[in-house]
C-alpha cells in the first residue's frame, strides 16, 4: 500500500496571511497527484507570538482555505496555525481531509527560549490520524528534541514534523530526523521554512522524507516542493525481519 506525501517548503512573508496563501495556492497548481501536502510551521503567518493579532478560530481564513484546498486536491491538507480557543492560544497542526473532516494537535513542547510559553497554552494528548490505511502522528517543530513523546509503541507507521527550525541548529534538525526514523522503525517526513522571517533569523529549509532505513531525501534550501512515495508493504517486512520494536520500553507518560 502506498501512500504520496508532497513536501512544500516555502518562504512565508512576515505575518501576511493573504499573500502567504495565494503564494502557496500557486506552488500547488502544477504538483503530481498526492495522498497527504504537508505545510510548514504557522506557513501563513512565520513563527509569531503576536497571538492576539493574528489567532483564528477553527472557522478562520487559514482553516477554511486549508478545506478548499484539500477539497480541490483530493487530498489531506496539514500544517500549523495560530489557534485561539475558549481564551487560550495554541500552536496546532490542522489536519484537513478532502471529505472535509478536521483533526488536530496542539504542540506540546513550547519553546521556552523564544518565549512560546508565554503566549501559547501546551497541548495535552499525542495524536494519530489514520489515513489510505496509514497510522500517522503528528508533530510540531521543538517536539523533534524530545524522543519519548514520538516514542513509536507499534502503533503509528509515519512520523511527521512541520517546523520553523533555523539555520542555526540545521545540523540538529538533520540528525534528529533520521534518528526519529531509525529508533521508531517508520517512515519519517519533515518540513520546514526557508528564508529570513520578521525577527531576522534565517531559516534553510532541509525539508526531507527518510525511510526506516535511515535513506533520506532533502530538499535543499529554496522555495520548492516535491512529492515522495511510501510503501507501507515495505515498512512491514522490515519490521518484520529486524523487529526493534519488539524489544521497546514500556512507559507512562504523566502530565
């Protein structure tokens, strides 16, 4: 069983969401067919904490584009938003099906070197979505950092990661990827930004899809997408032939 999943790394203007997804709408057009179009972190606004200027609710312009998009793609549509909900704000990857169904995560681990903490409130559960016969978690950015909130306990088959991860700590993002993969046994697909956002740090993208293997595919450091087949028929046998996982810890994880 396979699944397509497209990658579009892309370069958002600092806190202009109209631009950002007529930007994007553009990349969109001319893409092979896909199962699953991952986003970057907050790809319509940059990674902000003016989170009274820029929230949504579930109703807002990125969700709702979000639905047409995936309507129009026949396929999932997800990436991350600033989400205002019930007085408190969340940094959430929306999972926008095509039948037009919403899932989502709330990021977990805030970044509390740039100051998240103080803006938006931490999400509480790990989500899984299932999709064309896949298990996929979802996951955001600084999560990367942090192996026992991925840890993969037999029940998830694709680990994804939308990011704003900065050229600073590339070489972090690199490793922690393909180390996701290899320790979890599971396809592993990564997207981040490129280009300088509104606070001037600069970002090189190194979006990637790396298989349980450890063989992995980057995209560089420009504007650009490409579109990555999986084989969940091939992620089975070799779990079945070197079966880690087996041998997994066993834990709680207590908030």
């Amino acid at each position: 069983m396979e699944l397509k999943v497209t990658l579009i790394q892309t370069n958002p203007e600092w806190k202009k969401k109209e631009v950002n997804l007529r930007r994007i709408s553009g990349l969109m057009e001319n893409q092979p067919e896909s199962d699953v179009v991952l986003l970057p972190e907050m790809f319509s606004t940059g990674f902000s904490m003016d989170v009274e200027e820029l929230a949504e609710n579930m109703s807002g312009m990125t969700v709702t584009w979000m639905m047409e998009r995936a309507s129009a793609l026949q396929s999932v549509v997800a990436g991350s938003l600033i989400a205002r909900e019930a007085g408190r704000f969340y940094n959430r990857l929306v999972w926008a099906r095509p039948d037009g169904k919403l899932q989502w995560y709330d990021k977990h681990h805030l970044f509390t070197m740039g100051e998240e903490h103080h803006h938006y409130s931490p999400g509480k559960q790990r989500v899984t979505v299932e999709w064309k016969g896949w298990k996929i978690r979802l996951l955001v950015c600084y999560d990367l950092r942090f192996p026992v909130w991925a840890r993969n306990h037999d029940d998830y088959d694709l680990l994804v990661y939308l990011a704003n991860w900065p050229t600073a700590r590339h070489q972090v993002w690199k490793s922690l990827l393909k180390a996701r993969a290899l320790e979890n046994q599971c396809y592993c697909a990564g997207v981040n930004r490129v280009g300088i956002d509104g606070k001037g740090i600069s970002h090189t993208g190194d979006s990637a899809v790396i298989t349980p293997r450890g063989d992995t595919s980057w995209l560089g450091d420009q504007e650009t997408s490409r579109t990555f087949t999986l084989n969940l028929e091939e992620l089975k046998k070799f779990r079945k032939k070197f079966p880690v996982l087996n041998d997994r810890d066993r834990f709680d994880i207590e908030f």
